[in-house]
C-alpha cells in the first residue's frame, strides 16, 4: 500500500510519529503535515496564497498550510501517483459529536475521500501524551487500514474513528453524538477594562445517548463511525417539499442600455 498520512496538530506531533510507526508494516508511508499546528481550521483550504513544502526527511513533508492543504498537495503535488489510503491523525483530543465540524483532523479525511481516495480520521480521548495509549490508537489505526484495504469502503464515505484513553475493551460502529454547549464562551477584562473572549474555554459535555461515539468511547470502546459527503437532510427535504415554494419578484426598472 501507498499510504498518506496527514493530522492538524502539525509535523511534530507525536501522535503522528507513532501513527506512521505502527502503519509502516502496511506499505510506504509518505507524511504530509502541517508545520505547526492547525487544530480546529476545520475544511479551509488555502486559495490566495502559495503553499511552501519543506522536505524534512525522506517521505516526510512540512506544509506551511492547513491539513485539507495538505493533503490536495500530497495527492496531486509531491506524490507521483495516488496514494490506496489516507490516514489523519492520531489527534490529541476526541473529535465527537459536533465537534467533528471544526476538526481539522476530520477535514483532512474528507478531503481525500473528495479526491477519490479511501480514508479515516483517527484520534485519542486524551489531551495529555501517554505513549502508550497512542501506540494502542495506532494499532487500531492499523486494524481499520487493513480492513478498509480488504473491504473498501462505500462511495463517498470516510470513517471517524475515536480510541478511549486506556486500553480498548473493544471496536463498535457508532453514530455521530451531540455535543453541549453551555458556557462555550469566557468573557473577561483586561487591565484596561476591555472585554475580551476566549471560545471553546468552558467545561463542554455530550448527550449521553446509547449508540453514539461519545457513548461507545465512554464504555472503553473505540467508536467507529462512518461519514458521507452529502451533507442533504432527506427527512427534511421530503417535509420541506410541503412549503410549496413560489418566487414572484418584482419585475422592477429595466436599468439595462445598448451602447
């Protein structure tokens, strides 16, 4: 296998060195990362500036951009042919729930499913660097690698993956949980008496609801949840159909002149 592997917590992650250990029994594995980190860039892909690869070692590359960056410039710029696998991660932090919506990790799995390239995003309910507990996400990393090179994966899904800060007790599908978000934002002041806000600073919880990955991760399993391209909510496109919208503009001036 050709794999790539990209993350958002940038090139020196050691969640990223221990991800291309435990894969490189799989094939050739070609890094392409951020050269700093990149966490909650979500999707952006950088479009009026130039992007700058920095070889740093054989098959390792620093990109001054964002994890979607990336990996379009791993794909169609320093790869010669199209990699058999993407690979994102290992994330220090869970990406869960709603949370999925920011992470650059997911972001980078997206990206190349968009490029027609199978791929998962793997991260690791923990902030703190257990080596440990990351070589036993990157040996699920390993697990899910194989079996989406058996079994492929269905047309326009990439999956999410999720690994408990301890051993895993075992691997389950899971859907997308929801997130809450009370006190998500800090209001302070400076000396100065200016408020000033720091998002995301507040203590943010789950629904605890069974079958979802925050479920799944809390119970010692690593969650596996698979994501599709079509973002259309079909239940509420059959009940929006009810609307029975009409458009009647005003036809106004015709300000339009033949010179």
């Amino acid at each position: 296998m050709l794999i790539l592997i990209s993350n958002d917590d940038g090139i020196q992650s050691p969640g990223l060195q221990v991800l291309a250990e435990q894969v490189a029994d799989l094939g050739r594995v070609v890094v392409v990362a951020p050269d700093r980190e990149r966490s909650a860039v979500g999707h952006a892909l950088t479009l009026h500036a130039p992007l700058r690869a920095q070889k740093i070692r054989e098959d390792w590359w620093a990109i001054d951009g964002t994890p979607t960056d990336c990996v379009s410039l791993g794909i169609h710029g320093l790869l010669k042919e199209s990699p058999d696998l993407v690979i994102s991660g290992i994330n220090r932090g869970a990406n869960m729930g709603d949370d999925l919506t920011y992470s650059g990790t997911v972001a980078a799995a997206m990206e190349a499913t968009l490029m027609g390239v199978p791929a998962f995003a793997i991260s690791l309910d923990s902030h703190e660097f257990n080596r440990e507990a990351f070589v036993w996400a990157g040996q699920v990393a390993a697990v899910i690698a194989r079996t989406v090179q058996e079994q492929g994966l269905p047309a326009d899904t990439f999956l999410n993956v999720n690994v408990p800060a301890g051993r895993p007790s075992g691997m389950q599908l899971a859907r997308q949980g929801k997130r809450v978000y009370e006190g998500a934002v800090i209001r302070k002041s400076d000396p100065r008496g200016n408020d000033y806000y720091w998002i995301g600073a507040g203590e943010l919880g789950f629904q605890d609801l069974d079958g979802t990955d925050f479920n799944v991760v809390q119970s010692g399993q690593v969650a596996v949840t698979p994501l599709h391209l079509d973002l259309t909510n079909y239940a509420a496109l059959e009940r929006l159909r009810q609307w029975q919208l009409d458009l009647d503009l005003d036809p106004g001036e015709d300000t339009s002149r033949n010179e």
